[in-house]
C-alpha cells in the first residue's frame, strides 16, 4: 500500500502568492518575480508533502488564479477578445480571469461558478468558433521538471476531457465540434509527459458525480477509447471526487485505465458499488479516506474498517485524500489561540497528510499502534456540553414557525405604500471597500492598541462618509458599510456561542480571495446583539432607507467547518433561531429593510437530484423562513445569492418567501432571467448589473443596455438595480464610479420608462 493527495492548497502557508499576485496586478514586482515566487511555493509544497512521508506527490494542482482556466490556456481554449489585446500570456490569463480596462483594450472577465458542492470558485471556458485546440506550454510541463529536478517522482494532474467538456460554455457550436482535437491534445499531453518521465498522469474527472445519462457516458467512452489506446506505457489515473459513480462505475470500468480515484467520504455509494461491480484485476484503486473538505481528525476506527473492506476487492490499493486539500487551511502549526484540547480534534492539510502516512503504517501493525490508541481515546471522550434547552425549542418548532403572513403580492404592495421607492430602485449588495485603513483599525483593536470607543468611532466615520457619497449619487436604500465585519461568515461566528476560530485558516474562495472559515464546535446560541447598534447608527444619518445586513443561516453553516457529529439539518436550525432573535431586534429598532443573505443555499445542493428532496431543500429552505416568519408586513426581506447555478432549483428559492432577492448576472448571459420568466417567479429581482469581483469600470452606456436586456425578460416594477455583489474587496475610486454610473444608468431608464408611460394627449 503507498499514499498520496489529489491536491494541496496552493495560496501559500501565510499567503504569499495572495500578496504577491496583488503586487504584480500593482505592478510593483515584475512578471519574473511573480514567477520566482510562484516556484519557491511550489518547491516548499512538494517538500512538506515528501517529509510527510507520502509517496506519490501531484504536480499541476499550482494555479495562479484557477485549475479550469489553466487547462483551457494549456489547450489554447482563450477567446479571440483576450488575444486581441495582445498581451503577455501571463497578462492575458489574467485577463481572462479578472477583466482587463487600460491601453490595449476593455473586456470583461470570463464567467465565474462555484466548483461543484464547494465554496471555492472556477473560471468558465468557452468555446466558440475560433477555438482551435493545440497544446502550449502553459504551466503543466514545466512545474513537472521543476518537481523532477529536486529528485521528486511526481504525478502530474490536469482537469480530464469530459469534464471541462461538461463545465465549459459553448457559443455558437457544440461539444461534439471538440471532441476529435480534445482526443489529440490531450494523446500529445499524456506522451509529453510520459517522454519526460511521468510514470502516472491523473485526469480529474469529478463531473461523473453528477447524474449519468446515456449519452453522456457514451460521450465520456468517445474522448477515452483513443485517449487510452494512445498512452502507450504510461499510467493514467481517472480521479473522482465529491462523490459516487452509482451510474458510471459499471461502465468506465471496463475502460483500460490503471487507476480509478474514488472518494469513499462523500461518496457513500462506491464502497456497495465495488463490492456489486468488483473492481478490474489490472488496475490500481485510490481510496479517498481521509476527508479533504473538512477540518476534524479522521477516526481512524471507521477508515480502517473501510480500508480492511477495500483491500479484500483488491490488493492494489493506494491511501489517498477524499478531495484536493485546496478545501482546508495549511497547518496547525500557525494557530496560537486555539486551545490544545481544542486542537487535537482537528486536522488542517498539512495534518492530514500525517493521518495518511499513519493509517497506512496501522493497517500493517494493526491495533496495537500507539497512533491507533490515541485516536480511539480522542474519540471516546465528549467535546463539548449539550445545550438542552436550545434543542428542546428545535424538537417543539411547528409548520406555523415557518411561514410568513399575510402572502408576499400583500406584502409587497403594503410595503411599496410604505417606502415610496421610484421605480428601478437603487442599491448595493452591503458591503464597501475594506481598505487598508480599516482593516488596520480593526487589527489595532484586535491587539487592545485601541480602545473600543476608538475602534468604533473610527467606524462611525466610516460610515457616515459613504452614507453621504450614497446619498449625493442618488441610491435609494442605503447601507452601513460592513466596515466593523472581517467576513460575512466568520464575523457572526465570533457573535455566537458555539464557534471556534482560527489565526491562520485561510481557505481559496477564488483567485488571490481567501476565507477564513469558522468551526462550529457545538450548540449555536446567540448572546447578544450583533448588527443592531451599528445598523441603528447608519439609519440615524439619514432620511434614506438603510438596510440590516445578515448572513443566512445555510450560508454561515455552508461556509464554516461543520460538525459531523450533528445533522446538517439541526445544525442549520440552531443558526436560524440565532439570527430570528436578531431580525426581530433590528425590526424593534426601526430597521424596515432587512437582506438575509443566502449564496450558498445552491452550493450545498446534492449534486444527485434525487437527493434534493428530502434531504437538502425540504430543510433548507425552511430554515431561511425561519429566520424571518415572525416580522411585520411592512418589514421587507431581502436575500442575496452569487455565483451558483439555481436556475433548476428557482421554485424552492420563491419559496424562501423573500420579498427581494438579488442575485449574480453580469458574468453570465440572461439565461436564468429566461427561466425566471418562464417560471412567473413571484420573489422581485435585482440582478447584478456589473461585476463587483473585476476591477474593470463600467461604463453608463453599458449598464444602461444591461438594464434594458433585463426588462425584456421582466415587469419593471419587480426589478431592483444593484452590483453582483458586495463591494468589500474593490478599490475606493472603481467603486465609486461604478456605482456613480450605475445609478446614472437606472435614472436614465427611469426617465425612458416613465416617458414611455406618458399619455397621449
């Protein structure tokens, strides 16, 4: 038995590549120096994973900015209007992958979605009728040698044929134009790569979790078959993740691969499936075992007892990761405040790569290895204390707590009475620009340099500052900014009981963004007031309408490091009663407006449709009722969701019962607006009218047409007009233009429509 991961996070141990991607982006280092950094990161990777005694090490799972839009720009997949601009090829990734506004041109960014069940986010490829497939040089070979020449076995990993068939865009041609020159570039890669000494080549293939038609596995046997039958002596492993084959594994395993990856974590299926199907004699199984998704310590009871049943299939097993580890934090090492009682329960990535090396070294030893024994001495003893009363309210909750009276066309019309917003209302996601000058006040607090009357007043300054900017363009509700708030997860986490945090756990969310998710350790009360104060504070400078801003109850648990002694169902509902309570004081305090956001309730999603329903929607759409089942008629909600593809699953998201929801749009075309036309969806929409995550200005004109391609598909007097998102990671001067000639642009059809409307006389 031998050991490896899928993947290792990559943005740098006290993220280095963060920092420096931004300074090159400034252009205060040079491309080179960009280089240099990306290369000692890499080196310390593979370092860290060789002393960890892990066996086979993976190249190519490096990215500057994202693995899909690296495979693309290795196989030439970059739209004509990239090329156009002529820049260096480092240049144009990046303006693939953020946008591009200067001399040599101004395009947008590539559409952005979330990456299967996860709140990490890929780069959308698109293919069109210049794409001509040929493979370059981008990274891949490269980072092998690089691995090679510090005497390191290494096995490179690129995202497989299928599935970036499976996540691309295609504009005015399909798939099936592709598949012939997909076979020959990726024959070419497999031989490059085994020429210059790759032993084993893996293919990431985790669009086979999804639900199987026939024409998709055919599709899958169609790139394969030659693929396989050109790769000579070199060995390709077709690695899975997030979950089971239940509907391919029959099939693709009668392909000649050498090696199958599947997870044995969330892919509950496969260990049944193997044990029906068998496993192929020829072939090398990569058992996912230890979880790379989440932070606890693997018990090793239960993994053994899978890996006892898995070598029984086959001897040719391999220990491996469930997922990348791009999903969980680096060490432990790093984390100063977690207690050590508290910190024997966990596992970030560099740890696990130890649990690897362990269960291998258990399962030839057996039960008497002391690793073993303090592993099962860790598990027997309680974490934490039961709340008691807090799941008595739960098993007490009737259907009553979850609906919300009178009907939402009452509501709406009680509340247009009651605000008296123009038509194409105005106003933003929540959050402005976290500058240097904020976070560095927040960090003197932090460290007692401040007090805490400094540390506020600070804010309040803040805030009034950008409640007048608001007021001088002409938004119609305002907000207070977010500037007291280090994430819209993690800053509620720190105001509920039941959570843990980290110094160091920063996770990739996309690009050079890092999240540093909380850990629920137990029972999720709330303990006082959270957003109330500074909310109220916002609304007393104004006249205009400020909205309180919260995070939903799926998003904070999607977005922390969940139990997994506890039903994700439970655990939602805990944070749901937590954040009625606030709800109900901020309506008590005069807040008429209240935004629940909810961008992860699609990314939780099972990715097998008949898992929807009941075990994810009939829960979580509840829960977000819930939150707001008790305010007045006159109390608006609003919702806000990003970057997910919920056009399958838009009947549940009206029945969140939300007044308002607004949502991504700028980076993707109309397609979910067709839908929720199609659908006579009830819920009033704001689709982003331009793209908040690239740091290009749009113009009036160009907001202006995406304004009137939205009221093509819906009533006028359903739509608000805001950005995809909150604004925390933009510059101060783009997110005032912006937002400048977003309202310019709602004004002006504002005055077309109400024109238009005129009576003849």
């Amino acid at each position: 038995m031998t050991t490896t991961i899928i993947g290792y996070p990559r943005i740098g141990e006290h993220r280095e590549l963060k920092f420096a991607t931004q300074k090159y982006f400034k252009h205060q280092i040079t491309a080179q120096e960009l280089q240099e950094k990306a290369q000692a990161l890499r080196q310390q990777h593979w370092e860290t994973i060789q002393a960890a005694g892990i066996d086979q090490i993976p190249t190519g799972d490096f990215s500057f900015f994202d693995n899909t839009l690296d495979v693309a720009n290795l196989l030439n997949i970059v739209p004509k209007r990239y090329l156009d601009l002529n820049l260096s090829p480092l240049d144009t990734y990046f303006a693939q992958a953020r946008g591009y506004q200067g001399d040599a041109g101004d395009v947008k960014a590539l559409a952005m979605k979330k990456w299967f069940n996860t709140n990490y986010h890929y780069l959308v490829p698109e293919f069109d009728r210049d794409t001509h497939i040929q493979v370059t040089d981008w990274q891949l070979f490269e980072q092998y040698q690089e691995a090679k020449a510090l005497g390191i076995a290494a096995r490179p990993t690129l995202i497989g044929p299928y599935t970036l068939l499976k996540l691309s865009r295609f504009i005015d041609v399909a798939p099936d134009d592709f598949v012939a020159d997909l076979i020959t570039a990726y024959s070419t890669i497999i031989q490059r790569l085994h020429a210059a000494g790759a032993e084993w080549i893996q293919l990431d293939e985790p669009a086979l979790v999804y639900d199987q038609t026939d024409a998709d596995l055919a599709l899958f046997e169609r790139l394969y078959t030659p693929i396989l039958a050109q790769k000579n002596a070199a060995k390709i492993l077709v690695q899975t993740y997030f979950g089971d084959l239940t509907d391919s594994f029959e099939r693709i395993s009668e392909l000649p691969f050498d090696g199958f990856g599947l997870d044995f974590v969330e892919g509950y299926a496969n260990l049944d499936l193997l044990k029906k199907h068998g496993f192929p004699a020829h072939a090398t199984l990569f058992a996912g075992i230890v979880n790379g998704k989440n932070i606890w310590r693997t018990h090793y009871a239960d993994a053994l007892a899978t890996i006892k049943q898995l070598s029984a299939i086959t001897d040719k097993l391999v220990l491996s990761t469930s997922t990348s580890l791009l999903h969980v934090p680096y060490t432990l090492r790093n984390e100063t405040h977690l207690k050590p009682e508290e910190k024997q329960y966990l596992a970030f990535a560099e740890e696990k790569l130890n649990e690897l090396h362990e269960l291998d070294a258990i399962f030839h030893t057996g039960a008497d290895h002391e690793a073993y024994q303090a592993n099962v001495a860790l598990f027997s003893k309680p974490r934490y204390e039961e709340n008691k009363a807090l799941n008595a309210k739960i098993a007490a909750l009737t259907p009553e707590d979850y609906k919300r009276t009178p009907d939402r066309k009452t509501r709406l019309a009680i509340q247009a009475k009651e605000f008296n917003l123009p038509l194409l209302p105005t106003t933003t996601i929540g959050s402005f620009p976290q500058t240097a000058e904020v976070r560095r006040n927040r960090a003197k607090f932090r460290r007692h340099e401040i007090t805490e009357a400094e540390y506020t007043a600070f804010n309040h300054q803040e805030e009034v500052d950008w409640i007048r900017f608001q007021e001088k363009i002409g938004l119609d509700v305002l907000v207070h900014g977010e500037f007291e708030r280090n994430d819209m997860v993690e800053y509620f986490g720190e105001n509920f009981g039941g959570f843990r945090f980290t110094d160091n756990g920063w996770v990739q969310s996309y690009g050079t963004r890092g999240v540093k998710p909380p850990i629920i350790w137990g029972d999720v009360v709330r303990t006082k007031p959270i957003t109330v104060a500074e909310t109220v504070f916002a609304q007393s400078q104004t006249d205009h309408l400020v909205k309180g801003m919260l995070t939903g109850p799926v998003t904070i648990y999607n977005w922390s490091f969940p139990r997994e002694d506890l039903s994700q169902k439970t655990s939602v509902e805990q944070i749901a009663l937590a954040l009625e309570d606030e709800v109900l004081d901020l309506e008590k305090h005069g807040i008429k407006i209240i935004q629940i956001d909810e961008p992860a309730l699609r990314e939780n999603l099972p990715l097998r449709k008949k898992d929807w329903y009941p075990k994810y929607l009939d829960w979580a759409v509840p829960a977000f009722r819930l939150v707001a089942s008790k305010v007045k008629p006159e109390t608006q909600i609003h919702t806000h969701m990003c970057y997910s593809q919920f056009g399958d699953i838009i009947k549940a998201i009206d029945n969140l019962d939300a007044d308002v929801i607004s949502f991504e749009a700028a980076r993707s075309d109309f397609s979910l607006l067709d839908i929720l036309k199609a659908t006579h969806f009830q819920t009033h929409v704001g689709p982003g009218v331009y793209d908040i995550h690239s740091p290009r200005i749009p113009s009036k004109d160009e907001i202006v047409h995406i304004i009137h391609e939205i009221l093509k598909r819906l009533p006028a007097d359903h739509v608000w007009i805001n950005p995809d998102c909150g604004l925390k990671t933009r510059d101060v001067p783009e997110t005032k233009a912006s937002l400048i000639n977003m309202v310019a642009a709602a004004k002006q059809v504002r005055k077309e429509l109400t024109h238009e409307n005129q009576p003849v006389l």
